[in-house]
C-alpha cells in the first residue's frame, strides 16, 4: 500500500522528514511518471531497512519499478490514515505507476481521492 501525495503533503501537515526531505514542489508534481521518488514510512523503513541511516538517495523496487528513496516520515506520522503505519509516500503524478490500469487523476466520480487543507 502507497499513498500518492501532492507535492505539498507533508508541508500542509507540518511534518519534516527526520532523513532527507519531502517532495519538490514544482518539480515532481508536474509530469505523470517523471519523478520516480518515495518517502518511506518510519515503521517500515525500521522493518524493511533496519533502520539504515544511509537509506536517502538509494533506489528500490517498488511494483516492478525504481524509486530513489528521498526522506523517511517521523515515526509519530500517520497522514491522512491515522490508524495504519503507510509504509511507502509517492508523488502523485506516479499513481500511475504504483497502481497499474487506475488512473485517478482523470477518472471522473473518483471517490479514492482526499484533499486537506490547512488553515492560516
């Protein structure tokens, strides 16, 4: 399970990466599948990685495709799904790439999307 994320997420939750950074405004929300990037969830990058304090710029599979590793969420961090440890943050121009055959940005009557907002 993925979350695809604006470029904004974790800046509209307030959240800074304990490694890394988040996503590049401007940069990797522009192209469908032009920024194959991920932020890792804290529990699993504990799990999976161990924890591995050089995890920032290392490239993993992620269905069958590269993704370079950019930050690692604070451990306290849920986003939107405050119940589940989201293991893995993708751009949301690489929906199409994290699930195969939706493609959510152009479905009319999308019902999957949310949109938060944050408040001056």
């Amino acid at each position: 399970m993925a979350i695809v994320a604006s470029a904004n997420f974790f800046h509209t939750y307030g959240v800074i990466p304990v490694l890394g950074r988040p996503f590049l405004p401007g940069e990797e929300d522009r192209s469908p599948g032009a920024h194959p990037v991920v932020v890792l969830g804290h529990a699993f990058w504990q799990a999976r990685f161990g924890g591995d304090l050089d995890i920032v710029g290392r490239v993993i599979d992620v269905n069958g495709r590269p993704f370079e590793v950019v930050g690692v969420a604070p451990p306290a961090f849920k986003g939107p799904m405050t119940v589940l440890d989201v293991p893995l943050y993708v751009p949301i121009m690489m929906q199409a790439e994290i699930m195969p055959g939706n493609n959510l940005l152009e479905s009319r009557g999308n019902n999957m999307m949310n949109v938060v907002g944050r408040l001056r």
